[in-house]
C-alpha cells in the first residue's frame, strides 16, 4: 500500500524541483491532456497556498487556495490528480484537505471553486452547491460552486 504524504507550503517555500513539477503535472493534464490552450501560469500562484501530495518523492496530485480578496470568497483551484496516481481516491483527499484548510485558517470566509460540469456530483459531496448555470472555459463545460462557511457567516 502507497504511503502518501501532504505538504502546504506558499510559493517561495517551494523548491525549484516541486515548483518545476506542479507546474508540470498541471500543464500536462490541463493544457496537453485535455486539449486547452490557455494562460496556466496566470500570476495567481505567488500570493496561493499550494497543497502537493507525494509519493516519496514524486508530485502525485496538487492543488490550490486562494486567499479570500476583500468581500470575496477564499478560491480552491488547480485541483489535478497525476494519470498515473488516479484510483487511489487522492481528489478526496485533496479537496477535504483544501476544505479544512480554507476552514481553520479563514473560518468566517466561504469557499468557491469552478469547477468542470462532471465533477459536480464529487464537489457536492464536501458540501459545495451550484452558483452559476453552466459555462464554457476553455471549450470545457464549467460551474461555479460554493460551501458556505459552518458558522454561517458570509461575504
């Protein structure tokens, strides 16, 4: 059985090595994989908090969270699995990680994702609802959802 472990770090606590393989593993899967041409180096990584998850050594999945701007919900983004490490349910873990994260450190802050069409299913089982109607990035079926947060403040 893989033993994987998780690591949050913000972007200048990254080696160049795990910086060189998020961005790798990211533009592999949503740039070559899923046949998109779009900016994914966007500017929004250096103020993110990036979650990796590895095996030994190498990046298995990763993701990241975006801190909440003034009267906006904190962001979850990024969210890929390695082809190579999909079945052993590491989205789960991703995304209950981000959420526990998100929760702890911005307790009064909702949480937003846009996230692809077929995953809504798997979003709504952390307890993230639709916001929007479906739309088109990238020429990918897309929704915004968000998971309010539990003490039930909001922006």
């Amino acid at each position: 059985m893989k033993q994987f472990v998780s690591r949050w770090n913000e972007i200048d606590d990254l080696t160049p090595r795990a910086l060189y393989a998020m961005l790798k593993l990211r533009m592999d899967v949503f740039i070559v994989e899923q046949n998109c041409a779009f900016a994914e180096i966007d500017g929004k990584d250096i103020g993110a908090f990036h979650l990796s998850i590895l095996d030994g050594e190498e990046l298995a999945a990763t993701l990241r969270v975006l801190p909440p701007e003034e009267n906006e919900a904190l962001k979850i983004g990024r969210v890929v699995v390695a082809p190579n490490y999909r079945g052993y349910k590491l989205g789960q873990r991703l995304m209950q990680e981000a959420v526990d994260f998100a929760q702890a450190r911005f307790p009064d802050q909702p949480i937003e994702l846009g996230g692809q069409s077929h995953l809504q299913k798997f979003y709504g089982s952390f307890g993230f609802v639709a916001i929007s109607e479906e739309y088109l990035e990238d020429g990918i079926p897309h929704i915004d959802m968000r998971l309010e947060p539990a003490n039930g403040a909001s922006v």
